[in-house]
C-alpha cells in the first residue's frame, strides 16, 4: 500500500527525487535533506507502514540486513568512527514523518551529534516481572 498524500511513499515511488543511493523492490535508500553528519542516509520501505508496529517480519529482515550492507558502504566512503541506527517510532519518539525509515547516522570523533537519555536505576526482581510479561506476547 502506498498512502498518496505521504512524502516518503512519493520519494520512494520516484515521484519527488532524492538523492538516492541504492533501490531494491522493497526499498529506497536515500541521503537525508536534513544530515546529522556527511553521509547520513535513510532506509524508507515502498510499502507503507506508519511504524514498526506495523511492519510484518519479514519486511523487518530484509530492511536491517540492507541497513548492514549500506552501514559498510557509509564506513567505507566516510571514514567514520562509528554509526548510529536510529528509528523512532511515534511522535513521543520523537517521529515527524509517519512513514517508517530507519537513520543510518555516520559517527566522528567530536562531531557534536547527540543522542543521550539518562539511564534510570533498575531493581532485578522488577526486571524478571517485566521481562516475563512482555515475553508473554512474543
């Protein structure tokens, strides 16, 4: 499905150019307008998903072993010290386009990119008694 007042479905159809670095049938791998560094590029799937909520599995795969052939590719031309992968799912996450893609964000030493939350303190038993019931829906 492809939503026709959705931007990213347009970029992946073509219909707005971008550009872009690699296509396959399921997705456009593209340079973001908006860069946290040089060489930052976003995975947009051609089917519409609003987020991973909604993606199948096996859409989900093929993306992230497509995310690993491009990080190498940014590595390779960038020099890059590290790399983010970054993908936020509603707008409490800090989402604005409601179409998934995943940020591939190109990391150097002092590059002044942030990415921080604060690490909250935990208690084991709470821990098992959280990982038992989320477990429960996989």
């Amino acid at each position: 499905m492809v939503k026709d007042d959705c931007i990213f479905c347009k970029i992946s159809k073509g219909d707005i150019p971008s550009a872009t670095i690699y296509e396959t049938a399921d997705f456009r791998v593209i340079l973001d307008v908006a860069p946290a560094n040089k060489g930052h590029v976003l995975i947009l799937t051609k089917e519409h998903f609003d987020n991973i909520f909604q993606m199948d599995a096996e859409t989900a795969g093929k993306l992230f072993s497509l995310a690993t052939v491009v990080a190498r590719a940014i590595k390779e031309e960038t020099g890059c010290d590290g790399l983010n992968v970054l993908q936020n799912n509603g707008e409490v996450a800090g989402q604005t386009v409601h179409h998934f893609h995943l940020h591939l964000i190109p990391r150097f030493k002092d590059d002044e990119v942030v990415i921080k939350w604060e690490p909250k303190e935990t208690v084991a038993e709470e821990q098992q008694a959280l990982a038992k019931a989320i477990k429960k829906y996989i």
